[in-house]
C-alpha cells in the first residue's frame, strides 16, 4: 500500500486508477467526487472496484458501487474485504452500468441540459412577468368589484391575507385585517369567505364575531355568516390516518423542530421549526413515501410552505367552491391563494372570475401578486369602494 500525500499529474493519476483493484472513497462530507468518475472511466475492464461514501455526491449517480457509511470502520472493512473477493463477472454487471451513466452523462450533456433549463427559466420568468397584476390590471379589478351589485371574495389565511410565521398558532389576525374584512362584508350584496386549511375551532375564535363565510380544513366544515353551527360538508372514511400517523410520528423524532397537526380529515406534518436544509430533504424523502403508501387510495398528498399534508381526495377548495358556489353566476368573482391547495380552486373557477396567486410560482391562478402586503394593499382599496353604494361607484358608460 502506497500512501501518497502530494500532487500528482494526470498521467500518474491514470496508471495508479488503471492499477488498482479497488478505489476506496469515503468523504464525510462531498459535494461533486470526480476521482470516483475518473476511477471508473480509466477501468475500461470493467475490473475495478468502487467503494464510495452514502455522503458523497456521486453516491447518488454511481449506484452499483459499495455504498458505506464512512464513520463506521467495520462497514468499510466488510467492503474491502467484499471488493477483494468480488469475482470479475460480477465487478463488470457492477461497472458496466455506472461506465455508460458516465458515458450518457459527460460535460456536453451536462452543458446542454444547463442551457436548456435556463432557456426555460427565462421564458417563465418572462411568463410570470406577463402575469404579474399590473397597476392597470388592479383598477379595473378595483372598478369591477365597484361596479358589481353582487360579488363573492374567496380568500385563503395563511400566506394571503397573513405572512406565515415559524409558530403555526401565533398568526392571528390583527384589527386593521378584521376591519378590512368587515368592511368588505359590509357592502350590500358582497359576500365574503375565508376558505383555510385551518381548524373550526381557530377560525371560529379569529373570525366568529365577523358577518363572513368561514371554511375550515379546505372545505370539509363551513359557518355561514351570522351562523353559530357549523355543518360538515365532506364525510369520508380516515383509518388511513392511523397507519399514516405513524409514518409522519418517525420523522418528528428523525427532525427537531417538526411536529404533526391532526385535523377532522387531514394530517399536517409542520416543519417551519426545524432546520431549513434538514426540514426542506426530510420533506422531500415524506413526500416520496406517502405518495406510495396512498397510492390508487382516496387520500392525496400536498406539499405545501413548510408542510406535508395528507387528507382526503374530497376535501379540496375546488370541490368545495363547486358544489357550494358554482352552479350561481357572479357578477363579480375574486379568489386569492398562495399554494397547491389554491390551484383547485382556481382550475374550478369560471373564466370571468379574477384570480390571484401570491408570489411568483406558476399557477393556474389570472395573475401573480406580489406578497400579503400586496393584497391587503388592495383589499383596503375594495373595501374604500365598499363603503359606497354600486350606483355611486360604478364607472361611467
């Protein structure tokens, strides 16, 4: 064994790769391994051995290799002592497919792919300029909303009408937004609905005292105005969630700072506390597990800011708007949302309706607005116009 501290140029580099029997690759801590690649191009024999890092980038491209943990010796002692004794026509089905992924994969195909994603950025970004609610576009919605005698608002909570904070329970609403929305009620035949993922019980303590729609859970509970009751819309079958639950419970103990929120007909695992790297992959790895565990079932899972939820098919702000408010014809229609739970809805809505997704991701929704102080900005202009009468604010013909 030879222990080489130093530079070495290329042509050494590739007798030493063409030499060796096995290339032993154990990073705690990697971003891109070329050596790995290299190795494994030199051995055009398909007789080297790669033992490789699960913490190395390459890992994840190079599957074939001996995947180890690279704290544990005795780990990478058991594959040393596998690479040795590995006959050669396994070493070649082990190299073969990794030398081709090489091959499909160089630093052309690499290019090629970059420069067509960022053509593709540009054109959406260029797409999502276009839709930004221009100044022009927010009068004529402001003059529509003036002019109509009969309006409906469908407004999301949480990331619209508040910016989401790191405690789920700590947005209430402050005065100046419940003013806002009782002066939007307030206007002969306008209705208001607040339609959020959030529970009965919240929004009855938030909004109870306002004359507005309240629609908890995404539509499965709703609370007309003036009313104390609340009836349940959606009735479906949740033992999914007992076996769910458990999945979710696994990762709160795998991630500090995340937690699970259990609703009528729907689970919610929060990250917002947990660390922005760590939480961001966790998610990633859940959402890839429950999407096969409710696989061809009628529960469905929706990444959203800083959450996985999981509840039933039918409980949707699309649905709920459908089966509630479609079958009328509004003379003016407005929804606001900012994630996947809204694009139901915006999908359900008519096209006369004016819709509106706060930030920049792309969306079914007619326009992207800015942020919450965005549509608060223009709600406080509506409801300047609620406060007159249609005929006094109607634009002239």
């Amino acid at each position: 064994m030879r222990y080489i501290f130093r530079y070495l140029p290329f042509e050494q580099l590739v007798s030493l790769y063409a030499c060796a029997d096995v290339a032993l690759i154990v990073p705690r801590r990697d971003g891109m391994n070329l050596i790995a690649k290299e190795y494994l191009a030199t051995r055009a024999d398909g007789q080297g051995v790669l033992i490789l890092s699960e913490l190395a980038g390459a890992a994840r491209e190079l599957t074939q290799a001996l995947i180890v943990n690279p704290n544990s010796r005795e780990e990478i002692a058991r594959a040393l002592h596998t690479a040795l004794e590995m006959p050669a026509a396994e070493k070649a089905k082990r190299a073969m497919p990794m030398r081709e992924q090489l091959s499909a994969h160089d630093v052309a195909s690499w290019a090629g792919r970059f420069l067509v994603r960022l053509d593709k950025a540009a054109e959406r970004s260029r797409r999502l300029a276009a839709r930004r609610l221009t100044a022009a576009a927010s009068r004529d919605l402001v003059g529509a909303f003036g002019a109509a005698r009969e309006s409906l608002l469908l407004l999301d909570y949480d990331g619209t009408l508040v910016p989401f904070a790191p405690d789920p329970a700590a947005p209430a609403p402050d005065g100046p937004l419940l003013e806002l929305l009782a002066s939007l009620a307030s206007r002969p035949g306008a209705r208001v609905v607040i339609l959020s993922g959030r529970d009965r019980t919240t929004l009855s303590r938030w909004f109870g005292e306002l004359p507005v729609t309240l629609v908890a859970e995404h539509g499965v509970w709703v609370r007309e105005a003036h009313a104390r009751a609340w009836e349940r819309v959606v009735r479906s079958d949740t033992a999914w969630k007992g076996p769910l639950n458990e999945v979710l419970s696994l990762f709160v103990d795998r991630i500090p700072g995340s937690f699970v929120e259990e609703k009528e007909c729907s689970l919610v695992w929060h990250w917002r506390g947990a660390d922005p790297h760590i939480g961001a992959d966790a998610a990633r790895e859940l959402i890839e597990a429950l999407t096969s565990l409710t696989a061809n079932t009628e529960v469905v899972v929706l990444p959203g800011n800083k959450v996985v939820e999981v509840k039933t098919a039918a409980a949707g702000k699309g649905p709920f708007f459908l089966e509630r408010f479609g079958e009328r014809e509004w003379p003016f229609l407005l929804a606001i949302g900012d994630d996947l739970t809204d694009e139901t809805l915006f999908r359900a809505l008519p096209p006369t309706a004016h819709s509106l997704r706060v930030g920049h991701a792309a969306s079914a929704a007619r326009y992207n607005i800015e942020d919450t102080s965005a549509v608060r900005e223009l709600l406080g202009r509506m409801a300047a116009v609620a406060t007159q009468s249609p005929e006094v604010s109607a634009p002239p013909a």
